[in-house]
C-alpha cells in the first residue's frame, strides 16, 4: 500500500493526469537490453508471435493493427540500441 501511496503523491507533484504520468513513465524509461540467455529469449519470443500473426492475416483488413505492431516493437528496439550505443546511429 506504501507504494500506491508514493506513487500517487509523485503524480500529483508532477501536475500531469495520472494516464499522461503512466505513459510517460513507461516509455520514457531506460531499458537496457542484456546477451543472457532469459532476455533474448523474451525477445525471441515476441518476434516468433508477431511472425506467426503474419502467416495468419486473411486480407487487407488484418495488415493495419499487425504494422503498427511491428512497427512498435521495431522502434522499440533501435530506441534501446541506439541508447545503449550512446545515442549514436549505426547503420549495419
């Protein structure tokens, strides 16, 4: 309950509203991306789900919502590389 607390009290400092206040704090948060063997298979797995909802889609009406997904987790990634590599682009 403590935290609930803290957290409420850190929103109001701010003088955002709360879904503007937990947006920002989840996207805006620093993410570093590690080589063991639990992380990439997280990402692996997000990958392999977003290539089995490919295979699935029926029609042109299925691509929309599926490329914005992609496209999220994609930007994501490049976001947390390029941070991790000191905010420099390196093109492969």
């Amino acid at each position: 309950m403590e935290e609930y607390y803290r957290l409420e009290e850190r929103i109001k400092i701010t003088g955002l509203p709360k879904n503007q206040y937990m947006i920002q704090s989840m996207l805006e948060q620093y993410i570093e991306l590690r080589a063991g063997k639990f992380e990439s298979d997280r990402l692996a797995v997000e990958l392999k789900r977003l290539r089995m909802l490919l295979q699935q889609v029926n029609g042109p009406d299925q691509w929309g919502e599926l490329l914005l997904q992609c496209q999220a987790l994609l930007e994501q990634v490049i976001q947390i590389t390029n941070c991790q590599l000191g905010g420099r682009n390196y093109a492969g």
